[in-house]
C-alpha cells in the first residue's frame, strides 16, 4: 500500500491550450482539425492530471472513451481540463473536458469529453501504488461514481 498522502481531484488538475493552425486540418471542403491533433493534446493533459496525482512517471492504459460532441476549426484555441477522478491500486481514471474559443467574437464551446485510464509505474517501469483520491465537492463524488460504473462495466466485458 502506498503511504503517500491522499490528494484532492482539484490537486490533480492540469490544462493544456494551443492555438489551431493550418497544418492540423484536414482537406475536407470545410476543413477542421484533426481528431488525432486533438486526441494527443488530451492524451498530455491527461498523463500530467495522472502524474499529479500518483507524483511520478505514468504510461497510457487506455482510452476508454472520446466524444466528439462538434468540430473545431483552424485559428481556434483549443484548451483542454483534465482531473483524476477514480484511483484503483495502482491505476487512475482521468476525466477530460475540450473547449474551443473563437478568438474574434470570444465565444466558447465544449467540444469533446474523454475518459481515460493511466497506470502509475515505479522506477523499473513496474505498476505501482497511487495515493488515496479525497472527494471534496458533489462534483467530485458525482465523477467519481461515473468512474466507478465504467470500470466495473469495462472488467465485466473484459
């Protein structure tokens, strides 16, 4: 068992923003950015919340989950929050929210939702114990339920 101290959904949170450039597009009539563009930005927002949270180095489980709710186009800026919201022994459920902003008019949308899972590794590269999570808000407890039904639907299908 770990003995480091528990930590808070909030002490885990990370956020990654780039600006939408032409070469993330693709070459469609109306072009938008890649989902691959924005799935690597989530995926780094994502281990650095993991990262937080277990305090060293994390590798990528899986991605249980990528909602593209609507696209983003090229000169927006995209900004990505993302948070532990379950921890297992030695793995983390991290949660990440994607907004886009139209830099000329201000107006900001909630693009894409994305549930992944990260394990926590020792310095052999081995899985290894994650600090306790502490729910603090409704919220938290709320994110933390989802989780824990994705996980238990996702071992029941493994």
């Amino acid at each position: 068992m770990t003995t480091a101290a528990a930590r808070t959904p909030r002490e885990s949170e990370a956020i990654v923003a780039d600006l939408m450039m032409p070469h993330q597009a693709n070459g469609l009539r109306q072009p938008s950015v890649f989902g691959g563009v924005i799935m690597g930005m989530v995926d780094r927002c994502a281990a650095l919340a993991a990262m937080r949270h277990s305090g060293g180095q994390v590798t990528t489980l899986s991605i249980d989950r990528i909602l593209f709710k609507e696209p983003i186009r090229v000169g927006e800026l995209v900004e990505i929050r993302s948070r532990v919201v379950y921890v297992g022994r030695t793995s983390m459920a991290v949660v990440a929210q994607v907004y886009a902003e139209n830099m000329s008019t201000g107006v900001r949308r909630h693009t894409n939702e994305c549930w992944l899972t990260f394990v926590h590794l020792d310095e052999n590269a081995m899985p290894a114990p994650v600090p306790p999570l502490t729910l603090e808000t409704v919220e938290d407890r709320h994110m933390h339920d989802l989780a824990a039904k994705r996980r238990e639907q996702a071992l029941a299908n493994a």
